[in-house]
C-alpha cells in the first residue's frame, strides 16, 4: 500500500469530503438527548447529543432552530457530520432539529406557552367578539377532513344564510404550520373585497403529536397578528394548543365552534316573535292612552264649550240688555230733547198767542232798551207780521 503524505488542513479536508459524500447518498436523523445547550454571540447553538453509550456535538446557526430546546429534551438532529478544521473537534452540522417523544414535546411547548404568555399574547382583554350573525367567514381547514363536514353541516341546520370561503390546507404534519399561516394572510388580504366576519380555523382530534402543527410559534403569532376575529377548534374537548389560547373565541370542538359562531334560526324566530308581541303590546297600549287622552280632552273641551256657552249666553244677555236699556235711555233722551225743541221753537209760542218784535232790519227787540218813542218795528204773529209804532216805553 503506497501511503499519502498529507497535512493537517489536507487531511480534514479529505475527511470532511468522504463525510459529505456519505451525506449525499443517505439521510442520517440522529436520535438522543440534549445536553449542555448554550447560544453563543446570540447567534450560534451548541449542544451535546448523547445516549446511555455515547455522545457526539451539534452545532447550528440560531435561526434554524424552529423548536424550544433545553437540557433532557430528547430530539432528532438533521445534518451532516465533519470535523472543525480549527479545533479538529468532530461535530453533527444540524440542519434541522425535532423533538422527538411526547414529553419533550410537552417540556418544549410548556416553555413556548410561558414565554407567549409573558408577552400578552393570550391576555383576555384583546380577545374581539364577532357578530351575533355574521354574514360570511374564512373557514380554514382540509375539505377531506370529518371536522370540515361536521362545521358545515351544523352551521347550514343553525344559520343557512351564512357564506363560507374554504381554504384547503394541510392541517398535519411539517407542512401545516405554513399551510395555515399562509391562508390566514390571504383571508385577510381578500377581505378586503369579500368582508369576512371572522376567520375559522379547525380540525379534528389526533395524537398529541398530530396537533403539534397548531402549537407551532409562527402559526401563533400569526394568529394573533390577524386583523380579523379568529375562531380556532382544534381537536376534541380535551385538547387545547396554543391557536386556541390565542385565538379571540375557542370552539373545544368543530362542532362547537360552529355552535359559538352561528345562532340557531329557531331562537332568531323565537325572538323575533317575542319582540313582535312586544312590540304589538306596546303599539296596542300606547294607542288606549291615546285613546284615552282624546276622551279626556273631549270631555274637557266639551265641558269647557258648555262653560264657554254658558258665559257667552250670560255676555249676550248682558249686552243685550245694556243695548236694550242704552236704547232706552236714548230714546227718552231724545224724547226730552224734541219736547225741549219743541218747546223753545218759537212757532210754538206764538201758536200759544204770544208774538215778538222785530226791528224794521229784522233783529229781534227782546228788551225795551234802545227802544224809541215813534220808532217802527214789526209784530210776529203765529200767522203773520203786523207794522207798529212805540209810542209807550215802560220799564218793569
């Protein structure tokens, strides 16, 4: 055998490529417990896998790790295997890590649900309501599923009227997670033009592994994010994953959340009736006070018409019998005032046999002053004048 003489560098290098070239033909996930976990510079994670035997290093950038990870967690490491050239330390290059069994999947959700927690995304002050009845909704879910049907037919028998838009996604399994986080954005962008009510995401029960895909801390947040109230039903009643928790209303089961989402027509026409009769009795009660305000009012204005014909009549007397009694008076009056004309008219008194005297001008003498022996003056009888002579002047 003709040996190679190879430096350090050169030597790794061969190494590592004889590694990578084993990668390229087999898959290796290698399976252990997690040990001694650190993250240097906030960028880079490191770790022991070891079991009863033997132990080998992981390392990987940080912002592939997509799990909570600590010490006892057993999980599965994706990778390739080679050898840090400076160190010539041997390690496990992760490309993806898994937990692997229920109770590290339990630990590492635990972790996840009290770190979200702390950040207020399950605080019940944020949770919106939705409407009593909504008109339409994004049901997120896989049309092939029982949780699917069992949705639909419950909210057709409760609220017929509503209008569902499907997006059919993945609900298990590695693809899920961005399944579901993907039609949430597009809901959201369609409602802008459909106007959805509230965005329903469900899916039957499984293992505890199978419903892992709706724990996962993107989906979460995503959910949380949502400018549309969710509704989430995931499972059966015993189930509870963190879309759940962080979602405005919870349904414990498909079944459920159509319950909580839909009312039932029936109630909807109970009530309706109800309010009609209510509504019939208050319209039938409002009319009788009317009705009994009109009387009242007919009866006081009917009262108040008699009182006013009452004083109308007693005006009307009055007036009348002050026009009767001024007439009267006027009458008398003028009575008087023609006998008193009468009296003083001189035709009268001459008719009596008096007579009066006139100068020769016509003036009346009415006293023997300025009277004149010899002086003419005329005689007014009640049927003629007669021409005389003063001949006497004697005062009384």
């Amino acid at each position: 055998m003709v040996m190679r003489v190879l430096s350090v560098s050169q030597f790794l290098d061969l190494v590592n490529e004889t590694l990578k070239a084993l990668s390229e033909y087999e898959v290796f996930g290698v399976e252990g417990e997690v040990s001694g976990y650190r993250v240097s510079q906030g960028q880079w994670v490191s770790f022991d896998l070891k079991d009863d035997e033997s132990l080998v290093n992981v390392f990987m950038p940080i912002w592939k790790l997509k799990v909570p990870v600590e010490d006892g967690m057993k999980v599965r490491v994706t990778g390739m295997a080679r050898i840090y050239q400076k160190y010539g330390k041997f390690s496990l290059s992760a490309e993806q890590v898994e937990l692997v069994g229920e109770g590290a999947l339990r630990k590492a959700l635990a972790a996840l649900r009290a770190r979200l927690e702390k950040e207020g995304l399950f605080d019940v002050t944020r949770k919106r309501s939705i409407p009593r009845i909504p008109h339409r909704i994004a049901l997120i879910a896989s049309r092939e599923s029982a949780a699917y049907g069992d949705f639909c037919r419950i909210t057709k028998e409760r609220w017929p009227l509503l209008e569902i838009d499907l997006y059919h996604v993945v609900v298990q399994g590695e693809k899920a997670p961005a399944d579901v986080i993907s039609a949430v954005a597009t809901a959201q962008q369609k409602a802008k033009d459909r106007a959805y009510d509230a965005i329903v995401i469900t899916r039957g029960g499984g293992s505890f592994e199978e419903l892992m895909a709706f724990n996962d801390e993107s989906l979460v947040r995503a959910i949380h994010a949502s400018k549309i109230p969710t509704v989430v039903a995931i499972g059966h009643e015993r189930d509870i994953t963190l879309a759940e928790e962080v979602a405005d209303i919870r349904g414990s089961t498909p079944t459920d959340a159509a319950r909580r989402l839909v009312p039932d027509q029936r109630d909807i026409e109970y009530e309706i009736a109800a309010m009609i009769g209510r509504v019939s009795e208050s319209v039938e009660r409002e009319i009788q006070a009317k009705r009994a305000l009109m009387d009242r009012m007919f009866h006081v204005s009917a009262r108040w018409l008699e009182r006013y014909a009452v004083a109308l009549e007693r005006y009307r007397t009055s007036i009348t019998d002050g026009l009767d009694r001024m007439m009267k008076s006027f009458s008398e009056r003028v009575v008087g005032t023609t006998r008193l004309l009468k009296s003083l008219d001189p035709k009268a008194v001459l008719g009596r046999g008096y007579a009066f005297v006139r100068s020769t001008s016509g003036g009346v003498i009415g006293s023997v002053e300025g009277l004149s022996r010899g002086q003419s003056v005329e005689v007014q009888f009640k049927d003629g004048i007669a021409g005389a002579s003063i001949q006497v002047i004697r005062k009384t």
